[in-house]
C-alpha cells in the first residue's frame, strides 16, 4: 500500500480549529487515535510517498508506515511544542527510536524540522528522490516487495516491527518461528526450486 498526499505536503499536521475546544474527557470518550493503529495493524507494507510539509501529526502519520520514500523538497518536524502540547499520536516514541534520543529530543523540545536529507542520513527515512520522480520511484518499491511470496512479506514486516517493540530475546525467539513457519508453505518450496533451476519464482501466497 501507497499512502501519500499533495506536492505541497503530506500533511502539515491536526486541525488546530478543531482541536482547540477539545477537553481531556473529549479525546478519551473518542479514542482519539484509534485510526491511527489500524494503519500500524496493516498486514502489508506501507509505504509513505512524502513531499513537502511532513509536520506533527504528518510526521507521525509517516513514522507508522513502514517506509518512508521522500521527495527532496519534503521537510520533518514535530513541532508541537510551539502549541504548548506535545506529539500525541507516537511522535515522541518513533521518533527517538528512528533517530535516537539526543536528536529526537531536540527537535521535539525545539520543534526545529529538518530536510529530507538529514531525515535520511539520521535513518528516518528510507530515501531522497527528486521530486519529478518521486511516484515512479515508489511505485518501483512496491512493485519489488509485492513480487514476494505474500506470507513471507508479512512475517518478515511484523519481525522488523518487533525488534522497536519488544526485547531482543523476545524478537529473536519470534523470528526464528516466523522463519521455520515458513518452510510449511508452497512458496518457500517455489522459492527454493526456482533458486535451483535458476528461473524466476511464481509465488501464490500458501
């Protein structure tokens, strides 16, 4: 899956109207951020497709997905604290994860952005493209990834989403299970035997 916005921003963050009269209880009795784990709940990949403003809510929106392929005009932050509030929907959390803590901790407190290049040079992102082939370059990735056998894809994605989210022992013992998992299926012996006979796979996802 592509997720992606317009030329001038993937998204530049909440509506601050919208926001503004909101209490406490408001946000609790509407689960406010419920859509946002269905999107980190997603089987398959997701890709975000950036360009332009990629702030607040927009930046953490990205962070969900699983890549993130950034024109080079599109600008990270979480700026937030110029609002008097914080990241809510998991910017502090990805954010530190992705970039560390002495940097995360800059731009959230400061709510300084930083350009596509240091996004990718700080691993944020996945990569920088010009921005006239910014589609078509993440069109290619996901053409790529869909050529994959389908269960393996999926296992392999909740195996990296483990390693953030649960201890090394914990990751390791998941993962070796996904990975002997696998060998019950069609594709791994499509996988093997298209290896052998030196031939290009056709996988079918069982």
């Amino acid at each position: 899956m592509i997720l992606t916005g317009i030329d001038q921003a993937f998204a530049a963050g909440a509506d601050i109207h919208e926001m503004q009269s909101l209490s406490p209880s408001d946000f609790l009795h509407s689960h406010f951020f419920k859509d946002w784990e269905r999107i980190r709940r997603i089987k398959k990949p997701v890709i975000a497709q950036v360009s332009g403003f990629v702030l607040g809510g927009g930046c953490e929106l990205a962070m969900i997905c699983d890549c993130i392929i950034a024109s080079e005009t599109a600008v990270f932050g979480q700026p937030e604290i110029r609002l008097g509030v914080i990241p809510g929907a998991g910017g502090t959390q990805r954010l530190t994860r992705a970039l560390g803590k002495s940097k995360a901790m800059e731009m959230i407190l400061t709510g300084r952005t930083i350009t596509a290049q240091e996004a990718e040079a700080t691993g944020l992102i996945s990569r920088v493209v010009p921005a006239d082939q910014l589609e078509e370059e993440t069109r290619s990735l996901a053409k790529v990834i869909a050529a994959h056998a389908p269960l393996a894809v999926q296992l392999a994605k909740q195996s990296v989403l483990n390693a953030a989210e649960v201890g090394f022992a914990e990751g390791l013992l998941l993962e070796q299970n996904s990975f002997y998992l696998l060998f019950s299926t069609n594709d791994q012996d499509e996988g093997f035997e298209a290896f052998l006979e030196k031939r290009k796979p056709q996988f079918h996802g069982n």
